[in-house]
C-alpha cells in the first residue's frame, strides 16, 4: 500500500473485507476497549480537564489566525541554533528535501521515529527507490514495516495485528535467531524487537522524526514517545530532520505544556508520556551528543488551502487517536478501510482536504454521527459538522452514488409534503411491526442487507410519534 496510491474510493468494499476478516476483528476487539477505559479514567482524575481543553481550542485558533508570524518566528529561532528550515508546498518537495539532505550526508541508512507526516508524504518508498533505507524503530511502525502496511492507526500503528501475526513476521525477518526460539509470549516478542532494532542505531547516518508541536517562541520540535526510539533516532545520528505540518506550531513553553495535558490522556489515558523529547538545533561545541545538522522540513501540502473556510478547525488535531478509538465504524473495520494515511473521523474529514474529495468523497459517509468523536475531542473539533460539508461538496459535485440521491429526492418530497409523510411513516411503522412478528426485530429487510448482514433491524412497536401526538391533542 502507498501512501501516492490512496484506496479511500474503495472504502465500501474496504470495509467488506475488513469486516469478513477475522484477525482484524479480534485485534480491533481487543484493543479499542483498553483505549476508552483508559480515557475515561484519565479525564475522570483530572477535575479541570474540559477547562484545559477549552484553553487549547483557544490557543490553536489563536495561532491558526496568526500562522504566518508564527512560522517566521520559528524559522528565525531555528537559523538563530544554527538548524535550517526547509518550505515544502507539497509532499513531492518534501521528499525532494529529504533526499538531497540524506544525499549531502552521505547517507545509506535513515533511522525513522514514528511519523504520522512522513507517511503522508510517502518517505520510506521514496527513499528506497533511491538506494536509502528507511528503518522505522517505532515497534508498531517496525511491524507494519515488515508486512508492508501503513499504519491502520495513528498512535498505534499495528493495532490491527495479532499477536501470532507478529511472531510469524518475526520468525520470516529475523532468519539470523534460533529457530527454536519461544516468542509465543508479549515479553519474549517485545526483547527479540529491542535486541534486532538496538543494532540498527548505530548505522544510520540520518535520523528522521515528527512533532507533536513546534514551539515558535524557542524554536523547538517535541515528540512524545513511550519507547524512546525517538530520541536515539534522533540523538545518535549525524543529521536529524524533523518533518511537520505547518499547523503544529504553539506561540510558547506554556503553551505546549497546555497541549501536553490533555494530548496523553486523550490518546493513551497517562498523565503524559514516558518520554517528551525538546529538540533545539544542532549539538552545541560543550554538548556531549546529539546530531550536527538539525532540519526541519515544513509541509503544507493542501493546508493553507483550509484556512478560512469550514475545515479550518480541523487544523487543531493533535493526532491523539481519540475520536477513531470511540468511533464504532473505525471499531468495526480498522484503519487500513479508510484506504490513505489518516483513518477514522479525523481522516474523513482531513484525507478529502488534502487529496480532494474525488478521491476522499466516500470517506465523511463513513459515519453514524452519533457524535462520540466530538465529545472526547481534546481540542474540541466538531468533526461531524465538517463531515456534513463533505457530504455536501460530494453532492454538489454530483459524486453521491445514484441510489441515494434518489433516496435524498424522495425523502426531500415525503418532508414537504406532510400529508405523503404521514401516510408513507405510518404505512411503513405498520408493515415493519407485522413483518417483525412481535420478536421487536428484523433479521432480514428488502433493501437493508447492508443493516441486517451484522446487526438486527429494531422494528416499530407500535403507532407513530405523529400519530400519537394528533391522537393525545
């Protein structure tokens, strides 16, 4: 799978496949309900927690109305360091930017911590076409990395892999171990990982990382790991980039520290992470390690074009994961359904943003609208309504599948004329209740095999809401 070669026009049969797959099933099962709990509990100690999201809803739409002198101010930090900041418009100048920096240094080997942009700009393929190896360190992104996939989540890449699926994989990559070695365990899969991805850090001439922020009063990049392969990614080689999105910047210290309260807690349920790493700039001559050539490589890829209209509020995601770990459709079919490099309610709205929604279009229908995603949304992002603005540019666009722009006139015809909505409601709750004989549900309904192929179809019990109401006057 490519990060140039999106799927999401695919997402219905996508989905099909995901939801007829067994692994996939168990793995989501498995892990999503860890996620929610975990949320909860973190909110629920936190008594302020919904004050501090307020305060960062506030403080990106700050920066999103004043992006520009931001980024000047965070370039002019990063020259001061003595790093270089590199303007991509879109992600093939981005991957332009990296090889010619990995090409100066000489480099045959690219460590990588987890990057959710490098992904977007299809970082690895690209490298690899041009004789550079990108290693990922990240354990989910390792894993993903050896089955060829992208990331079917954004904080946990292989959440949709089983645990027999990562000792098979194993047992095909590392050919050098005992054959008979036990990895039937969690303990033993994650040592023979450390020990295999230990004597990848000391080969690479370049390191690659993401950001969680960008901080435009100091000129630093922060990641927020739990493995600490991000900071040897970034620490042991010659050369780090950083590679980020321009909507990643925070005006200062405070702020990030804002941003970092409700960012773990929404994400994986910790107070914060194990390991949140400041970078600024190359090593200094009295530092004892750290890289001598530090880039940051900027992207826009489709950004500034959200600015001021109705996606711009989608610009204040932190990647945190929260609303796809609450969403019952990502629950049913993972990531990889959605087809690009963002899943989820984040992805529906995001993917038809920055690859169009020709492409993108069926991915905002990919939602029940019951709102959860909205309600854990650290920074307060009303998803749903952006995906209504999808639905709506897809129609306009005549893209919306002939089926239900039929069903939409005929709906539009039955809710103007409330005498046929009536009749149509009424006629419709009796032959649903019939047909149900009094079990309250339907296994099987004409032109609701999409329904009923998973769950039961709740049927009437008994006169409609209209009905009642006209009957009680």
């Amino acid at each position: 799978m490519s990060a140039h070669a999106p799927t999401t026009p695919r997402f219905k049969q996508n989905a099909r496949e995901a939801l007829a797959n067994k692994n996939i099933q168990a793995a989501m099962g498995n892990a999503q309900a860890g996620f929610v709990a975990k949320r909860a509990a973190a909110r629920a100690a936190l008594p302020e927690f919904d004050d501090i999201r307020d305060a960062a809803r506030d403080l990106k739409n700050h920066v999103l109305a004043n992006l520009d002198a931001y980024l000047e101010r965070y370039e002019a930090k990063v020259t001061a360091a003595g790093g270089h900041v590199h303007w991509a418009e879109t992600a093939e100048d981005a991957q332009r930017i990296v090889l010619d920096i990995c090409r100066e240094a000489g480099a045959k080997t690219v460590n990588k911590g987890k990057s959710m942009i490098s992904e977007e700009c299809g970082i690895n393929d690209f490298l690899e076409e041009h004789g550079v190896r990108a290693q990922e360190t990240d354990l989910g992104e390792y894993i993903i990395q050896l089955r060829h996939e992208m990331p079917s989540h954004i904080i946990a890449p292989a959440v949709h892999v089983t645990v027999p699926e990562v000792e098979a994989e194993f047992r095909k990559a590392h050919t050098h171990l005992d054959p008979g070695r036990n990895l039937a365990e969690l303990p033993s899969l994650l040592a023979e990982a450390r020990g295999v991805l230990r004597e990848k850090y000391f080969g690479a001439e370049v390191g690659i990382t993401g950001a969680n922020m960008l901080i435009a009063e100091t000129g630093q990049s922060v990641i927020v790991t739990n493995e600490g392969n991000g900071d040897l990614s970034q620490s042991l080689p010659r050369v780090h980039i950083v590679m980020a999105s321009i909507e990643k910047i925070v005006p200062t210290l405070e702020d990030a520290s804002t941003v970092l309260r409700v960012l773990a807690r929404s994400a994986t349920g910790q107070e914060i992470t194990v390991y949140t790493t400041f970078s600024s700039g190359p090593r200094r001559p009295e530092d004892p390690d750290g890289p001598e050539e530090y880039h940051v490589v900027l992207l826009d890829n489709g950004r500034t074009g959200m600015l001021g209209t109705e996606f711009q509020e989608m610009l204040r995601c932190i990647r945190c994961g929260a609303c796809m770990n609450h969403c019952p459709v990502y629950q049913s079919v993972g990531g990889h359904a959605y087809g690009w490099v963002y899943p989820g309610p984040m992805g529906a709205v995001l993917t038809p943003s920055l690859i169009g929604v020709e492409k993108g279009g069926q991915l905002p229908n990919a939602s029940t609208f019951c709102g959860r995603c909205e309600s854990v949304c650290p920074m307060r992002i009303p998803l749903p309504k952006m995906m209504r603005h999808w639905r709506e540019r897809e129609f306009e666009k005549n893209l919306t599948p002939s089926a239900a722009r039929w069903g939409l006139a005929a709906w539009r015809f039955l809710g103007t004329r409330a005498w046929a909505y009536r009749l149509v409601t009424a006629a419709s709750a009796r032959a649903l209740a019939l047909a149900a004989m009094g079990k309250g549900r339907l296994a099987r309904l004409p032109m609701g095999g999409g329904w009923t192929a998973h769950r039961d179809f709740p049927a009437p019990q008994g006169r409609t809401f209209q009905s009642q109401w006209r009957g009680e006057r």
